[in-house]
C-alpha cells in the first residue's frame, strides 16, 4: 500500500478539496452523542475519531430507501438519486464492519442497491484515538485495518499517516499533492509505534476470542439466556446501532391511485417476536431468549457466508441497551460471572 | 426496460397467470408463464427450489415450485391463502400479471438421488415442492429404482391435488399410499390412517440405496423421521424442505437465518444431518 504523511495543519484543506468527488460527510456532535452529518459548516466536523450513534453503515445500508417504483406490474429500478459522498472520519471498527457487510451483499447475489452506494461513497478513515469505556476493537483484531477504505489517517500527534487504500483514494491525494509528503523515515516509524503503544495500553475491558466462539456452542442451554430475554425491552436499539446488523424488511407503499407505488426497504430487528413467524402461527424462536441467542450467536460465534464472529468491538450495544445487555455483560454471564473487569 | 434493472436481482419479470382452480378450500392452483417467450422455454430450476411471486401494493413471498423442470414452459404453483400477498393473489383473474423471480434456494440433490429407490412423504401444503420431485421422477423414472408416494391429509377434501395422485395409482412402476384422518363421506378409496401408519407398506427396501423427502406442517416431521430412521435410512439420505420467513430469497434481508445458515440458500432443502446439527432447523 502506498503511505504517505501529511501535516496535521493541512487536513482541513485537503478535505476541502475532497469534496469535488461528493458532499463532505463526517461526524458532528448532536446534543451529547455524536452523528454523521453533512458538513457545509467546517467548524462543526469533529477530526479525531468518535463512536457516533450510529455506525457508518447508516450511508451505506440506509435505515429506509425505495428499492423499486412500480407502475402495474412492471418494475423500476431505484438507483438513479444516490449521492457521491466523501464520508471522514470512519474508526478502524466501522470499517471491519463494512468488510463484513460487504461478503453478505456482495456474494452469491450482488445487491445493487449497496453495492452502488459503497462504490459512490468514499470512505476516509481515523485511528489512533483514546479507546474509551467499551471499545473492544483489540479483543475482536479490528483496532487496525488493511482494507476497505480509500484513506486512511493514522493520527501520530505531529501528523498524520496517510494510507491509499483504493485508485479513488490517490486520485484524491493527486488534486493536492503539495499536502502529501512520501518520504517515510525512521521517525514515522518510531512515532507510529509510540503512538501504538500509548493507545494498546488504554483499553481497559477485553474479551477473549480464542475461546468465546467455543463457549457459545457449549452454552446453547445456558440459563442466561432465560435471565436475559427476561431483561430485555424488545426496543431494538442494539440492532440498529450494531455496525454488523443488516437485517430488513420491504413493504410496498401504493400511491393512492393505487396502480403506481413504491417498494420499500428499512431495517428489520431479529429480537422482534414478528421476525420469524411464518404462516399458521409457527414460530421457530418464540421466546425472546431464542432471539437474543441468535442474536448474540451472531456476534460471539459465527455470522454470514463465512461463519465468524461478526462482533466488531465497537461498544456500541454497550453504550446502547438500556438494560444492560451487551457482549460485555452477555460474555461475563456465559463465564459465570468469572470473567474480570480489567485489562487483557 | 430500465438498463439498471438488468443487473438487479429484487426486480420481479412480469408473467401471466394462464390457468387456476381450487386444489382445496384455501388452497389453490395457479400455471403461470414468463410473458417473455424465451425466458419461460429457457428456465433451469431444479425440484424443491423456489421463486418470489409478487404483486404490486401487496409485496412478495416465496412460493415453491410444483411443476417439474421435465415439463418446461409453465410454473406451477399451489397456494394457500393465509395474508397479503395470497389474498391479493387469489383476487386475481386468469391472464393477470404478476411479477416473478428465481429460482431460488439449493433444491433437492438430484444427482445424488438419481440410481436410489425414494420414499416421498407429503403432509398438507408439502404437496407443493414434493409434486415437483414426484413428477420429475416418473418422467425420468429409468434413473430411479423403486419410488413411493406416501401422502396424508385431514379429509379428503385436503388432499391436494387428490385426482391426479389417484389416477397415479394406476401406474404399476409407483407405489401410491394415500391417507386421510378422518372420511367424513365413507367414499374415500384410499387408506383411513395417520400417514405414519403407511409405512408398514414400505418392505424390503434396501435402505442405504434409498433416499427420503419429506416436507409438511411441522408436528409431522418429528414423527415421519422416526419412522424413516427405524427404516435404517441414513440420516444424510432423508431430506427436508423447510418453511421460513424470506423477505429476499437471496441471502440478504435475515429473515430466515438458522445459526448463520441462510435457509434461502443453503437450504431450503436439508439433509436429517443438517438437522440435528442446528437445533432451531425444526
Ligand atoms: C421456501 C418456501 C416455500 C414456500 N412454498 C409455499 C407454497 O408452495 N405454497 C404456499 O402456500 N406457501 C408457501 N410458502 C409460505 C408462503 O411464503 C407464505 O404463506 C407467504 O409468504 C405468506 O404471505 P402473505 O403476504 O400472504 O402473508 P402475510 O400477510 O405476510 O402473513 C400472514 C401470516 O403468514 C405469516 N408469514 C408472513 N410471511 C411469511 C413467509 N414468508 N413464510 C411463512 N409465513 C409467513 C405471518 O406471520 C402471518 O402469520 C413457502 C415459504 C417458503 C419459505
Ligand atoms: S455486538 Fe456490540 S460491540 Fe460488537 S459490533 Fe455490535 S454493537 Fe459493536
Ligand atoms: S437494546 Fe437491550 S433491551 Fe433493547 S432489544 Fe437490544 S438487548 Fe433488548
Ligand atoms: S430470505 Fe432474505 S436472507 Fe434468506
């Protein structure tokens, strides 16, 4: 991969100039949580990287969109409106996430409709943050990432290390070169391991991965599944904040003519007891325990085409569940209660 | 058409409804063709696979297909009405459109199938994938050893497609069990027993050159694979074809995750093995 550095001083106008290849995204704060927004005010664009409300992939896999306009039976596709957008300020975690949504959309039968959006969505990624309460990057190997991005800034202090991830990436680095500098000496190195270094010692929870996945088969009767559907509100928060959940439903929404109308598509939550009814009343995970085990089979065991975990550490669902259910908290029940709170 | 749909698998093609009547009191048939000529001749699918069948204001589902791929040209359907999608389905006239997609879904192993005898087992609406391999069979019967049709219903007003699987029992290369609960009138010509009880007519099979299917509500499956696995068939030679909920049929909307496997995919076709390795399958 091509790496370069860059002044800390000069991202602002290197940004600026991004924005011939789409709208400039990046986070804001709202109120006390942060969020992706459009940013046509610059002030308001947070450069170091913050857990935002919602992963990234709200851009990307958006929370309600029209797939289809149909007129009759005949049926069109709805790809036309997606924007080009310049998206700064992604985390390592919400990047891994999209790997991972990227296999599920792109295999066997690719979905245009992500597809298109990755493709016209230039992700700019950040590391080197301050891990705070709940990050889980470390514990789950998604605090660096290699792929799935088109820059990445790596933030060193003194500058940033900038990786091109993608030809979109280096010919955005081409509009400015004069910000880019590829002469990487011993300095950066050191810088950047110092810098790694400082950061690794931060984390404060971990969970270990070797033997989570393991601990998940051997617990399928555990009674903390019982203990934690009776916990659970059903409000679906943990599904729509979690940068790997893809679920979603479709409805069609007839204008009032009722011959034209619209195929919708929005995000869908497997902790919803409607989820998996199928006609004649049978439902194959009935109990809210049911639920949360697939849910939670999903993050800690195996997910998707290629059966992994699919957790990403990011702490959402920690930040998130208003009654404490989160993989932290799941991971020390299944542990019987033997898991410590502490550093790995 | 809109060039982008070309590439785009959740756009349904349009076809017409050619021909349909009532198999039961909610149950009903429907012969449908790809308006375009080409695409209806060239279609592939195999028995046990699926295709999404939507009208427009209603949505999609996934129905299975019933005809056999030996009898190209139509698709054949059976469907019950239990909501929206079905209910605007059966307000439907003859030649409407409809949009359809797929095939979809694994479909049973033919090539594994083929040179075995095979024991169909059809409760209710399982009628619908399993007519597809009976079909299938029987056009092609020199690659089958002996096939059983073993078929339950409530009454005899249940039993789907009951005429034409009582003039299979005519056939002298088919052995055709059929069974009702209960026979309200007393003129039912077949046996009067769960169809767990036809299984005593099932003899001298060599099992591990058998293959069984089954599909149906899901009480019967438990007690059908007792009696398959009493038979001495390998678990990994009894198949099954499972009901979800599918919102996309390709692996992409969820629904119908059983661990992380995508029923729509890997399935719907499932070996008694598959089974017993994912406890949620049944
Ligand atoms: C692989 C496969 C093959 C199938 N083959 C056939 C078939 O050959 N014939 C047939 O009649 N049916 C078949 N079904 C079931 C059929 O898809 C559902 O009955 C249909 O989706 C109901 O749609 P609806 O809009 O009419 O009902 P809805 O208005 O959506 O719902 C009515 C009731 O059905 C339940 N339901 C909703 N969606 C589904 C769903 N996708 N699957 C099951 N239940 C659902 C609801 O929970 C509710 O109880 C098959 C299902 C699958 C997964
Ligand atoms: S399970 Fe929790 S920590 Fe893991 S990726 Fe999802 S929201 Fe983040
Ligand atoms: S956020 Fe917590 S309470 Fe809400 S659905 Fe998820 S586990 Fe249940
Ligand atoms: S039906 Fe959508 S993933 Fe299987």
């Amino acid at each position: 991969m091509r790496v370069l550095w860059m002044k800390k001083e000069d991202l602002r106008e290197f940004l600026e100039s991004s924005k011939q290849f789409g709208e400039l995204w990046g986070p804001v704060q709202k109120g006390e949580v942060y969020v992706y927004d459009k940013i046509d005010d610059f002030s308001r664009l947070i450069l170091e990287p913050k857990r935002t409300l919602l992963p990234v992939k709200k851009l990307i896999h958006p929370p309600e969109f029209n797939i289809l306009r149909y007129e009759g039976e005949t049926y069109k596709t709805e790809l036309e409106n997606i924007p080009r957008r310049v998206v700064y300020g992604v985390p390592p975690c919400d990047i891994h996430g999209l790997l991972i949504l990227d296999d599920l959309f792109r295999r066997y039968y690719p979905d245009p409709y992500y597809i298109t959006r990755r493709e016209r969505t230039a992700i700019l990624g950040v590391s080197f943050c301050t891990p705070t309460e709940g990050c889980l990057c470390k514990s789950m190997g998604t605090d660096v990432v290699q792929e799935g991005f088109d820059l990445f800034f790596s933030d060193l202090k003194d500058f940033y290390l900038v990786w091109v991830g993608s030809s979109l990436g280096d010919d955005m680095v081409k509009v400015r070169p004069d910000l880019f500098n590829n002469n990487i000496t011993r300095k950066h190195l050191d810088k950047f391991m110092e810098c790694k270094k400082e950061r690794d010692e931060k984390f404060t929870k971990s969970i270990d991965m070797t033997v989570i996945p393991d601990i998940m088969e051997l617990s399928y009767d555990s009674p903390v599944w019982e203990e934690i559907g009776e916990r659970c509100l059903e409000c679906g928060a943990c599904t729509m904040v979690c940068p790997t959940c893809n679920c979603y439903n479709v409805v069609d929404e007839p204008s009032i003519s009722g011959f034209t109308g619209e195929r919708r598509r929005y995000w869908d939550c497997c902790i919803f007891t409607e989820y998996s009814l199928v006609a004649g009343g049978d439902n194959f995970r009935a109990t809210r325990a049911d639920r949360l085990k697939l849910w939670y089979t999903h993050k800690l065991k195996s997910f998707g085409y290629s059966g992994k975990p699919a957790c990403v550490g990011c702490g959402r669902c920690i930040d998130t569940c208003p009654v404490d259910i989160n993989v932290l908290s799941v991971v020390r029940g299944l542990l019987g209660g033997k898991e410590k709170e502490g550093k790995s | 058409m809109n060039k982008s749909n070309e590439e785009n698998p959740f756009v349904p093609e349009p076809a017409r409804i050619v021909r349909k009547y009532d198999l039961s009191d909610d149950v009903r048939f429907f012969q449908i063709r790809f308006v375009d000529m080409e695409k209806a001749l060239s279609m592939r699918y195999l028995p046990g696979q699926f295709m999404m069948l939507s009208i427009a204001g209603a949505g999609e589902a996934p129905f299975s297909i019933s005809s056999t791929p030996s009898r190209p040209g139509l698709l054949e359907f059976c469907v019950r009405e239990v909501g929206e999608v079905t209910r605007a389905l059966f307000r439907l006239k003859e030649n409407s459109i409809v949009g359809i997609r797929g095939p979809y879904g694994n479909g049973f192993p033919l090539d594994k199938i083929k040179g075995n005898n095979l024991i169909i087992v059809v409760g209710g609406l399982g009628a619908a994938p399993l007519r597809s391999l009976l079909l299938y069979a029987l056009d092609n019967r020199d690659n089958f050893g002996n096939v059983y049709l073993l078929h339950g219903a409530r009454t005899p007003s249940d039993m789907l497609f009951k005429e034409e699987f009582l003039e299979l029992k005519e056939r002298d290369d088919l052995q055709c069990l059929l069974s009702v609960d209960k026979d309200p009138t007393g003129d039912w010509p077949c046996y009067v027993a769960k169809v767990t009880k036809l299984f005593k007519y099932v003899k001298n099979v060599n099992v591990a050159k058998t293959y069984a299917a089954v599909c149906g509500p899901p009480v019967m499956y438990k007690f059908v694979i007792e009696k398959l696995v009493k038979l001495g068939i390998p678990k990994h030679q009894i198949l099954m074809t499972l009901e979800r909920r599918m919102k996309c049929g390709i692996g992409k909307c969820g629904h119908c995750v059983v661990g992380h496997t995508y029923t729509c995919i890997d399935g719907p076709v499932f070996t008694y093995w598959d089974v017993t390795n994912m406890r949620e399958l049944i």
